[in-house]
C-alpha cells in the first residue's frame, strides 16, 4: 500500500494551505484529520510524513486530546518518520521531545510586531546550511499567531531567531522541523482567519490586508519554496 502524508488539524480553520496546494499539484496523496471535528489521530507507523498545523490549544493541556497528539508524535519521532509542525506544532514536537512549552514575554500577532516593524526570523548557520532553507535567503518576512514559545533540550537545533521571541525553527534528529511561525497561508485561509480569530479580531482588518497584500508575492514564493523542502527531505 502506498503511504500517504498526514496531516493534523488542531482546528478547522487552520488548514494546510499552500501544502495542500502543492500536494495536489503534484499528485501526492495525503489525508487530513481535523482533530476540532472529533477525527481520530491514530497510528502514524504506515506515514510518509506527519504534518501537525496549528491551533489555539496549549501543548501543555491536560486533556486526552493533547495526550493522544503527543504520544503520535512521539512515535513518529521514534520512527524517524518526517515530521513538520507549524505553530502548535512546533510545540507540541519539542513537549514530545522532552522540551517546554512556556509563555512568549510578547504575544505576537499578525504582520508587525510591537515596534511597528515587519515580524522577520533569521536563519542561524545551522540554518543556512540546513535542506529546508535550500534556495531560500536568510532573513524571511513572516506571519505569527501566538503566545507561547518552546525551551529547547541540548539536543535540539535552532535553525531560526527572532526578535520578541528566540526560537523559531527548530530541527529534531534528521527530518524533524518545527517552525514557529506560519509559511501556508493562502488569501482565503487568511480571509478565515482575520474574520474568525479571537486574537486577529482585535486587530485593524484594513491594515492586515495591506500587509499580506504588499508582501503575498513573496510569501508565496518563500512558503511554496520551504514546503517543497520539507517534501524532498519527505522523499518526494
């Protein structure tokens, strides 16, 4: 039977995007469970890859969800199997890998950061000589949507930094990232969430729609190219 990737949602609007689009582009067969539906996220032993987006939970809830996710995790980690975590899901990589998740000291939300300036995150030269930045420069533009942050173990590989919150990318063992920020998003994922999301509510809807607009081109461009990364490390 040919494997296939899997994909796990922590809630429904937070979808694969520009992964997705990829996938189908490519003929790759994938399957989504959307855990806020009630799907059930059960062995990962027969996946190419597992890809954990984001979500409002905290990896450090004690709930039967977050401890079912962790323990797929960690056996996706034991099996070597390819693993990429967005957001949530780079939490929950470094809780199953025997880090932390703690409270970031600045919630960073959206395009700008407290300053006013561009949220950026910067390769450090693990980074820059990693396979998921192939093709890529060193500083990217990015979108955030989070109030926790991870505490790295010895082990673990920072591969990106940032400004109001340090640990961004991360590298477990050979073929398992984490990634703080978000590179999938799509124009109507974006729509969804500027409409839906408690904390981007609060934000001027105006003005984010000039930022994704001014930067889209690029962020597609960067997005498309990490993901396509993350596929060749996969074996696609």
């Amino acid at each position: 039977m040919e494997k296939e990737i899997l994909i796990v949602k922590n809630i429904t609007r937070e979808g694969p995007g520009l992964l997705e689009d990829l996938l189908k582009e490519r003929g790759i067969k994938y399957t989504i469970v959307d855990l806020n539906q009630g799907q059930d996220f059960a062995s990962v032993e027969n996946c190419a890859a597992l890809v954990v987006l984001g979500g409002p939970d905290s990896a450090n809830d004690e709930n039967e969800k977050m401890h079912n996710e962790l323990e797929r995790i960690k056996e996706s980690i034991a099996a070597k199997i390819p693993y990429l975590g967005i957001c949530l899901g780079l939490q929950t990589l470094v809780k199953a890998s025997g880090g932390k998740v703690v409270r970031n000291p600045v919630k960073e939300i959206g395009f700008r950061d407290p300053e006013s300036n561009r949220f950026t995150v910067d390769l450090t030269e693990e980074g820059k000589r990693d396979q998921l930045f192939a093709g890529l420069d060193r500083t990217f533009k990015v979108f955030h949507l989070h109030g926790e942050t991870v505490e790295l173990t010895k082990d673990m590989v920072l591969l990106a930094t940032g400004k109001f919150c340090q640990n961004q990318i991360v590298k477990i063992g050979s073929n398992a990232y984490g990634i703080q920020c978000h590179f999938e998003l799509t124009p109507k994922m974006f729509e969804t969430w500027i409409n839906e999301d408690p904390d981007l509510l609060t934000l001027d809807k105006g003005k984010l729609r000039a930022d994704f607009e001014s930067t889209k081109a690029e962020y597609t461009q960067v997005g498309r190219q990490l993901l396509q990364n993350f596929l060749k490390v996969a074996g696609f």
